[in-house]
C-alpha cells in the first residue's frame, strides 16, 4: 500500500468492520490552512443531522470560551485591626475619648436595637445591635463583660452573657442566659436596676460637667485667638 494512503475502518454499534475506505495523508491545499478534512474526528453510528449539531455546538463553544470573562473571587474580609491599647495614647486623648465616648453613648443610645428573646430547652437568646456611632467604641473585639456592655449603653435585665462574636458584624451583640433566670433570683433584678439608675445620673452629670469644660475652653480659644483693637493715640 502506497505510504501517502491509510485504510480507516468503519464500525458500527456491534463494533463490526462494515467498511473499509483510503484516504489520502497528504493535505489538501485546497482547504483553508492547508487542512485535510478528510482527518476531521469522525462520528460512527450517528446520523448526518446529528453531526452537523455536535460541529455547531462545539463552534458556539469555541466563541463562548474566547468571550469568557474571568472574575476574581472576592476574598473575606479581614477583621478590622484591635485599637490602640491605652498605655501607648497620652493623658490629654485618653480623658478626650472618655468624653467622646459618653457624648456618643448618651446621644445615640436611643438606637440600639433589642431582638425579642428566643430559647431552646437550656437557655434563652437574644441579640442587640449597636449604631455604628457607638460600635466605634468597642474596647475590644472579643467576649465583653456585663460592665463593659453596660458602659457602651446596652441597658436590659440582670443575667445576660456575651457568649458569641461574629468577626464580619461586631457591632451585633449575642447574648445568652439561663431560662427562669430572674424567676430564681429576684433579689440581683431588684440590685441591677438600682444600680442601672446611680449609673445613669452619674453620667449624665459628668456629661453636663464635660461639656461645660468644652465651652469654656472654645470660648478662651476664641478670646485668645481675636485680634487686638487697633491703637489709636490720644489726642495732645
């Protein structure tokens, strides 16, 4: 047999030689880029309606992958960094933040959101979402104590454990407690909520105090900082 031909074989489904056809090895310039179509893959068994399907799927594809967009995948987002402790800030921006943040809690503590309670056989749930005004001032990104909680202007019931911390949503507060818990211990209700109301006139008289120090300093600024009165002689 001559070395520019080769016999290709036909089979059908039971993998029987039906047919035996050469076919020419060397390319046919005729065709575009000089490709011999006769080596296209062939489709045993299948109908000429059905090939001409595939070859038009395949093309689509081609053109679909060549327009194929890639989109980088977005990463997590990162946990925001911890604060600057408060042995490395000065007196002078430690007692400012302290009146910053009473100012804050003071003014937005209206803002804060309960979520009804809900509970399982052990324990009962509920979650407080802060006003990003008052999120800002978290002392840390980890599981806060009652005093803590209560001093960012988080105001409920006696009991209640900070349990949870999810990273992306800080400013969402999870809290748990024991169920009955205020029916077993009625006498720290009564305490709490004494406490609760010293607390509160002791900061808002310190914010009064705060803010008449506030005025009192913009107003010797302002005197400070005038021009002087041009000097005019006295006449002889």
């Amino acid at each position: 047999m001559d070395k520019d031909t080769s016999t290709v074989k036909l089979h059908d489904q039971d993998d029987k030689v039906i047919k035996k056809r050469e076919i020419s090895n060397q390319p046919n310039m005729s065709q575009p880029n000089g490709r011999d179509q006769s080596k296209q893959k062939v489709y045993n068994g299948l109908a000429q309606k059905t090939v001409q399907e595939l070859a038009s799927y395949q093309k689509r594809m081609v053109e679909k992958g060549s327009k194929r967009i890639f989109f980088r995948r977005q990463k997590r987002s990162n946990r925001p960094p911890p604060p600057v402790p408060d042995h490395e800030k000065s007196s002078e921006q430690l007692e400012m933040e302290r009146v910053q943040k009473q100012k804050d809690v003071l003014d937005y503590e209206d803002k804060i959101t309960y979520s009804s309670r809900y509970f399982d056989d052990i324990y009962e749930y509920r979650h407080v979402i802060l006003p990003l005004e008052i999120a800002r001032w978290l002392p840390h990104h980890g599981l806060m104590t009652e005093e803590e909680c209560r001093a960012l202007g988080v105001s409920q019931s006696v009991g209640w454990q900070h349990y949870m911390v999810h990273a992306p949503e800080p400013h969402i507060l999870l809290f748990r407690r024991e169920r009955g818990f205020l029916e077993k211990y009625p006498e720290l209700a009564e305490k709490m909520k004494e406490e609760q109301e010293a607390k509160k006139k002791e900061k808002e008289e310190e914010l009064i105090n705060a803010r008449a120090r506030d005025e009192s300093m913009t107003a010797l600024s302002e005197s400070s900082n005038a021009k002087p009165d041009a000097f005019v002689p006295e006449k002889p």
